[in-house]
C-alpha cells in the first residue's frame, strides 16, 4: 500500500491535473494565473525506480511509452482521477494515509511511487511548446503545495546565524542572566529590546559559518551586511513578510546606495538571494553558481490549480519567491541564538535567518 502526506499526494495530483488539462498555466506574483499566457504541454517525463516513462498527450489521448510497451488511456481518465485525489487529499487529516483508488490508476499507468526517483532534483519534468519562439524547451519543477502546510524555502541551522557584537554598554554577569531569562512569548524581541533599554546598541559582524558568508558574497557581495540588517528587522519590529522587510531597509537604507534615481538596490539583490535559493543554493555547502536541473516551482493551490513559475520567466518567477515569503523563528535553543555570550571581555548576540512560505 502506497502511504504519503498531502505534499506527497501533490505530486501525482499535479501529474494528473496537467495531463488532464493538456496545457501549463503561468502564475503572477499573487499566485494567481497570467491572463493569455499557457504553455500547451508536449510530454511529461518521470522517473520511476523501475525504469523512465515518457506521458505523451495526443488529442484525447494519453500515450505511455517506457519498457517497450505502450499504454493509452483516454484524457478523461486522469481529469477524473485527478479529482477524486483533490477532494481525498483536501478531506485527509490524517498525517500519512492512502488511497486505494488512485493507487489501482497509478499501477495500472506504470506510476509505482509518490515521489519522483531520488536520484533526480525534479519532482516532474514537463516538455511544453511555447508558442512565442516555437522551441519546445524541458523544463523541470519542484512541486510545492498549498493542500498542506506551508514548506520552508531556507530551513534553520547553525548554519544560517549571524553575529552582532553589543556596543556601548557593560552588563555584569547577572544583568546578563537577567536579559537571558526573559521567556516571553516574544522573548528574542524583548531581549534585544531590553540591551537598547539598557543603553546597547548591535553591530553585525558576521554569520556564523563561513561557508554560507561566502556562498552569500558570491551571489552578491553586500548580501550579508542586507540580509543582517533584514534579520535584526524581523526580530525587533512587528514586520515578518519579506516584502516588508526589504521596503523597511529600502527606507533605511544602511548601506547608503545612491537612491536619487530610486534604484531598487534592496530588492534587486534579495530577489537574486531568493532565487538562488529556490533553485539549489544551500547554506551548508559551497555553492557553485550553477542550478539545479530544477528550473522553477509548479505550486499546486488549495483549489486545485496547478501554476508554473520558472527560470524560464524569471520576472514571475523572482516577483513569487519576494511576495509569498516570510521570516520565522526556529527553536533558539536548538540552533543556538537570542541569548547574551561573552568572548574575550567582548559581547555578542546571534540571530537566526529562516525563511518559510507564506501559504
């Protein structure tokens, strides 16, 4: 018996949805479709543990080819199918369940697993014919889905603190204690807010681990000093979503850039950041430059919509990632910030970067 989670369950929703529908919807910054702009779908490619299988539609008709044999199935098939797993998926409270029903489909189509084989970066690849060049471009996704909880776009470490030093004050061991202790539910807020009553202020200095420092230089060379700035934000003001907080450095702007001519400095090197991460950048090990084969998100939405964002449009693409993202506090104990720490007579304070969609 084939058992998953809703974002699992996604996947062979979108497989079925976009067969059924024979054509990619892009999204806008909203999430919500671009008038006149789809992409009619060719083929759609999935890897499965027991061999490559090739969903070629033609008309009304769905032609399975892989291992010699060839399988057709009419289109009504997977609209219907299609369906029946947003509503089971939709009704599931369950965290991991199956179902029955669409398991048989799935067989009998030769689609043995939730998830795409793990030796591929995509969760599905689509071949589509975009009718403004005539090329017919592959193009792979990661399929993130709204029938579930929001998933995080750059997951919590150690590996993603930054350092500031406390300046301009002293603080004996149990004023240290004191500021330490405070265990309200907005506790990492109040402490900081506590350092300034006290007369502190905070300097960044660095991240905590070097490799992400340089991953960030390499994708701009101010990032870490933007990306602090935004992080201090999130943990001393009201501001959680990513667009508020790049227009509240925006207005402040720490850096002074020249602003005369309203460059978007602050938004243009996020969107970049954002982007790299969506597409392989991960804080933990060297980054390269290069992207995964996965060029974009297919975003599976609480009505059963399946939209395409990709590389491809970078605009939508680069506009999504900024507008439904936010910042969001990990456990501090377990990652290791929000607390007073002295090194050699010196003062600092970590704070941690997360980011996690906001649907």
């Amino acid at each position: 018996m084939i058992t998953g989670n809703k974002g699992e369950w996604s996947e062979i929703y979108a497989l079925f949805k976009l067969l059924g529908d024979k054509q990619l919807f892009l999204g806008d910054k909203d999430i919500e479709k671009l008038e006149g702009l789809v992409y009619p779908i060719i083929k759609i490619l999935r890897s499965e543990n027991n061999g490559n299988f090739e969903y070629s539609i033609q008309d009304e008709i769905i032609l399975i080819s892989g291992d010699e044999q060839v399988l057709k199935i009419p289109i009504k098939q997977f609209k219907e199918k299609a369906l029946f797993l947003l509503n089971a998926i939709k009704e599931n409270q369950e965290r991991t369940f199956s179902v029955p029903e669409i398991e048989e489909f799935m067989q009998s189509i030769n689609c043995i697993s939730l998830k795409a084989s793990s030796s591929a970066k995509t969760d599905i690849t689509i071949v589509v014919h975009d009718q403004r060049t005539n090329q017919q471009p592959t193009l792979g996704f990661s399929i993130k889905s709204q029938l579930g909880s929001p998933s995080t776009l750059l997951n919590a470490g150690k590996t993603t603190n930054f350092i500031f030093k406390i300046s301009d004050i002293v603080l004996s061991k149990s004023e240290i204690e004191e500021v330490n202790s405070i265990s309200s539910r907005s506790k990492i807020m109040d402490r900081i807010s506590a350092i300034q009553t006290k007369g502190g202020s905070f300097k960044f200095v660095k991240t905590e681990r070097q490799i992400f420092s340089n991953n960030l230089v390499l994708i701009d060379s101010l990032l870490p000093q933007i990306l602090s700035q935004i992080v201090f934000d999130f943990y001393s003001s009201e501001y959680s979503h990513l667009t508020d907080l790049v227009n509240q450095t925006s207005d402040k702007n720490p850096l002074d850039f020249d602003i005369e001519n309203e460059h978007k400095f602050y938004e243009y090197k996020i969107k970049r950041f954002l982007t790299d991460v969506a597409l392989g950048m991960m804080p933990s090990k060297v980054w390269s430059g290069k992207y995964d084969a996965t060029g974009g998100y297919l975003i599976v939405k609480g009505n059963g919509d399946v939209l395409c964002y990709h590389i491809y449009n970078r605009n939508e693409f680069e506009d999504y990632l900024l507008n439904n993202t936010k910042l969001d506090t990990a456990s501090s104990s377990r990652h290791g910030f929000g607390e007073i720490y002295q090194e050699d007579d010196q003062l600092y304070f970590n704070l941690n970067l997360q980011i996690r969609f906001t649907k």
